[in-house]
C-alpha cells in the first residue's frame, strides 16, 4: 500500500514537470497544426505565476549589474559641469607692475639753457641730449636736427656729431664738464665765431672736423690732437696760432684745403703723415718748411701725403724743401 502511494506521488511529480517544461521550453515545437501566434498565445498558458514571481529571486541579478555604479556613470557622463554666464564671470584683472615707465620731463622752449640743469653737473648744462639727440653708448648724434647751437650734453659722452645743422657760434660752456670727449664733428654747420677757451677743458680730444664751416680765426687746440679737419672754411694765416701746431707729438692727419692760407703752418710735428693745403694762397716755400737746416741727414719719414696743388706756387722753385720727404709733394711745376 506504501509503495502504491509512492508510485502514484512520482507520477503526480513527473506530470508537473512535464508540463512546466513544455510550456517554458523555448526548444520545444508548437504542436501540428498551429500557429506561431496560437502557439504564443498568453491564454494557452496554464501557469501558476503568483508562485513564479513569488519563488523568482531578485536579488540574484545584483551579481550582474551593479546598480549604483550605473547611476554614477550617468551621473558623471550626461550631467554637464555648471558654467556661468558671461555676465556672473569674474572681470580679468590686468597688472600694471613692472611695465609702468617713468615718465620724462617736458620739453623745453628752447636750448638757451643758464646755470645747472634739471639732472645736475652729471649731465653738464641743462636738460640732458639724450632727449633731443640719439645716446648710444657715450656716442652723441645730432646731425641735421636743424639745431642752431650745441645741445647740452651728457658728461660721459666721448663722441659727438652735430654735423649739417645752423650752428654758429661755438662758445666755451658748451663742452664744460666733458672730460671723457675724445671727438667732435661739427662739419656743414654755420660756425663763424668760437670762443678762444672753447678746447681748453678738453684733455682727451684727439678728433677735430670743421669743415665746411665759415671759420676766418681758429682757437688753440689742446696738444695730443690726431685728427685735424678745417676744409673749406675761411681761414687766414694771421687766424691760425703761431707754431700752433709744433707740440702736437701724435698729430698724423691735418687737413687744411680750400682756404685763404698764405703759407704753410710751421713747424709740422714728426708724427704728421697727411698734409693737405690744396686751393690756399701759398706763394712760396722755404728750406726747413719740411726739413731740418741743421741736419742735412734729417729725413721726415711718416709725412708721405703733401698737397699743394692749386696755388700759385711753382714747387720746381723750391727743391731745397723737400730733399728730406720721403715722396715729392702734389703741385703744378
């Protein structure tokens, strides 16, 4: 009786399983017959579903997807970042330290500056050249600037050039203080009248250019000039300093053409190389022009460029002034 029961148990378990198998199957085939739409209809169904849902185990999923990571992707990846408007962005701040320049004193009216100027005895009289001129390096240049007299200028300028401007008088505080100045180029001004101490503060000037100028009188140069150039100007012999020219020792270059000269400037220094007094009034030479009446075996060496071309001067006249030059002078014969 036992055993029937059992049986009967493991028929009754066999059926249920068989039908759930059937119905949940996607393998199994639609019986003959029927429709893929009779086969899947919801009301062929005979299915327990509240025991389904009930038995179903939700939380089995939770291997799979984790649901807290998939809202913080979308989260992070669709949500964009606040930004504000233009109008609530905070106004960039501009910085001005450290490109402010300084600003500079006004221009002056004029250049007719008197006693000590703005920046002090640094810069010699009134306001510095620098404003008014280009500086470079203690080189000065003022050419063609249209100036009427000297700028003052810095106390460490060694070079300055005022060349075709209207300058016409030169006076002895336009160079006060410069101590340094080795050169000075006023070529293609006016320049008629100069002050007698105009040189005398200038120690290092070796570098004089004049030409072009309308000098009838020449002040005193100091002695350790190199560089002497008074072309075409209006100079007399009476205008030039008598044996101005003997101490100058490292005196090489001395140009002198194109003027009213009536003979040449003795004594030359031993050092002087280049000579040049064409179109002048020299009418005559004599025998220690050049060399030494003393010292028949004197010979002037370095002196190699003469040029008396242009005066009424016959140099075959003359034969006993230049024996000692190492090359014959430039001249009608």
């Amino acid at each position: 009786m036992i055993e029937l029961r059992m049986s009967l148990q493991s028929l009754m378990v066999a059926l249920i399983l068989g039908l759930i198998c059937l119905s949940r199957c996607p393998g199994m085939a639609a019986p003959a017959g029927e429709t893929d739409d009779e086969a899947f209809d919801m009301e062929n169904y005979d299915l327990n579903t509240d025991m389904e849902w009930e038995n179903l185990d939700v939380n089995s999923y939770g291997d799979t997807y984790d649901y807290d990571d998939l809202d913080q992707e979308i989260e992070v990846g669709t949500v964009a970042r606040d930004t504000p408007s233009p109008a609530t962005q905070p106004a960039a701040q501009h910085y001005e330290e450290g490109v402010s320049l300084p600003s500079l004193p006004p221009a002056p009216d004029s250049l007719d500056f008197i006693g000590p100027g703005l920046f002090g005895p640094e810069t010699g009289l009134g306001m510095p050249t620098c404003l008014l001129c280009v500086c470079i390096s203690g080189s000065v240049y003022c050419d063609d600037m249209n100036l009427d007299q000297i700028p003052p200028l810095p106390k460490d300028t060694t070079h300055f050039y005022s060349r075709f401007n209207k300058i016409r008088h030169v006076k002895s505080s336009d160079f006060i203080n410069l101590n340094k100045l080795q050169s000075i180029d006023l070529t293609g001004n006016q320049i008629s009248e100069m002050d007698e101490d105009v040189f005398h503060s200038l120690t290092q000037l070796q570098e004089l250019l004049l030409a072009d100028n309308n000098m009838q009188v020449m002040p005193e140069l100091p002695i350790n000039m190199k560089f002497v150039d008074l072309r075409n100007n209006k100079l007399t012999s009476r205008g030039l300093h008598s044996e101005g020219f003997k101490d100058m020792s490292q005196l090489e270059f001395l140009y002198l053409s194109n003027n009213k000269l009536d003979y040449v400037p003795t004594p030359l220094p031993l050092s002087l190389r280049v000579l040049h007094l064409q179109n002048n009034n020299i009418q005559s030479l004599h025998e220690d022009t050049f060399c030494n009446l003393h010292d028949r075996n004197f010979i002037r060496r370095n002196l190699e460029d003469i040029r008396l071309d242009g005066n009424p001067l016959n140099i075959n006249l003359f034969p006993q002034a230049y024996i000692c030059l190492p090359r014959l002078p430039v001249g009608s014969h």
